[in-house]
C-alpha cells in the first residue's frame, strides 16, 4: 500500500525556519517525482514545489523561491521541505504528493502537515 | 505563470442530477489537465488524469473532455458522496497550478 507520511509541521515565529519531511513507503521511491502542496484550511490548493526522482532537478512557485529548498533522500525514502525566513501567508497545511514523471498528475497524497507562522 | 479559472466556485446541486464544473487555462496545455477531489478534513483525491483518463477506482460517472485551454469535469448522476470540492489542475508547465475549486453542496 502506497503511503505518505509527512511531518516536522508545528508554530514557528517570522523569520524563523522549519523542515518538513515526508516518509514514502509501499512503492519504488526513487522511481517518482515528488511534489509539496499546501492550503491554507478553508481555502484552495497551492502548488509549491517539486523535485525530480533523482533530485537533480527543482522547481518552485514564485511565493517561495529563494526562501524554501525541496531536497530528498532515497536511500531514505524521505522527502523534504526545508522553510526559511517564513511569514504569516506561509501558514498552511503542506501535503507531499508523488507524480510519474514530469506533466504527471499527483495520484497519492499524504494526509498533511500543520505549519503557524505567527508571533 | 498558467492560470487557471474554475468556474462555477460554488454549484447547488440534488442527488441524481447531472453536474458539470468547468475549468479555463491562461493558456494551452495541450491535454495536461487533471480533476481532484477533495472532501473536509481529507486529502485531494486523484479522479481525472491528462484531461479524460479516469483514474483507477474512480466510479465510471466522473468524466472529464477537453484539450488546449478549456476543459470540463461531468458528473452523470450525482451521489451523496459526492459533494465536495473539485480543484482542476495543469501539469503542463514546469510549475503546476491549481484552479480556485468548485464546491458542490447538496440543493
């Protein structure tokens, strides 16, 4: 069974920093493209970032380039969301998804992870 | 950045109607269109894939059409569980973007 577990999510006060990691388990890890997406409770999807399978390649929404760092470990079967010098608009619930490949759609979400960015 | 535009945002709708939400790229994105819902408390769950593929255990009344900027999400005969909302997203471009949702609720 396909699983993904994220983590690492809790308050954070602006400016600081926070990782997010999420466990894969129950497919070939290292075989997908992994994405972040989070949302705001009550509002839409966002899409933030991704990461290709051998995390030779990245990409990011405009909002977070230059502050937030996707990377993964697939030795580990772990992906991660390094958060720095976060503000209030970073408050959301950040799900990790998976695709096939690039242009593939997400076709397993995890269940998310709270971030509050707040004083 | 590809915006895309759902409309309608919000559908009143009974049990056995037929339901069709819309979604309207910035551009083309060839067939690069996918369909989520995505029910309170829960994860977005996959439903339509490259604009018309449905996804492996999703009921045989979702279907989607389209190709190049506009596409559309059907619904043949609405269920109880079935209302939630619906996000379109294009994973044509490099970054992906989602619509702004459609929550469909219960007439």
């Amino acid at each position: 069974e396909v699983q993904l577990v994220e983590s690492g999510g809790g308050l954070v006060q602006p400016g600081g920093s926070l990782r997010l990691s999420c466990a894969a388990s129950g497919f070939t890890f290292s075989g997908y493209w992994m994405h972040w997406v989070r949302q705001v409770p009550g509002k839409g999807l966002v899409w933030v970032s991704r990461i290709n399978s051998d995390g030779s390649s990245t990409s990011y929404a405009d909002s977070v380039k230059g502050r937030f760092t996707i990377s993964r470990d697939n030795a580990k079967n772990t992906l991660y969301l390094q958060m720095n010098s976060l503000r209030a608009e970073d408050t959301a619930l950040y799900y990790c998804a998976r695709s096939l490949s690039s242009r593939s759609s997400n076709d397993y979400w995890g269940q998310g992870t709270l971030v509050t960015v707040s004083s | 950045d590809i915006q895309m535009t759902q409309s309608p945002s919000s559908l009143s709708a009974s049990v056995g109607d037929r339901v069709t939400i819309t979604c309207r790229a910035s551009q083309s994105i060839n067939f690069y269109l996918n369909w989520y819902q995505q029910k309170p408390g829960k994860a977005p769950n996959l439903l339509i894939y490259t604009a018309s593929n449905l996804q492996s255990g999703v009921p045989s009344r979702f279907s989607g059409s389209g190709s190049g900027t506009d596409f559309t999400l059907t619904i043949s005969s609405l269920q109880p569980e079935d209302f939630a909302t619906y996000y379109c997203q294009q994973s044509y471009s490099t970054l992906y973007t989602f619509g702004q949702g459609t929550k469909l609720e219960i007439k």
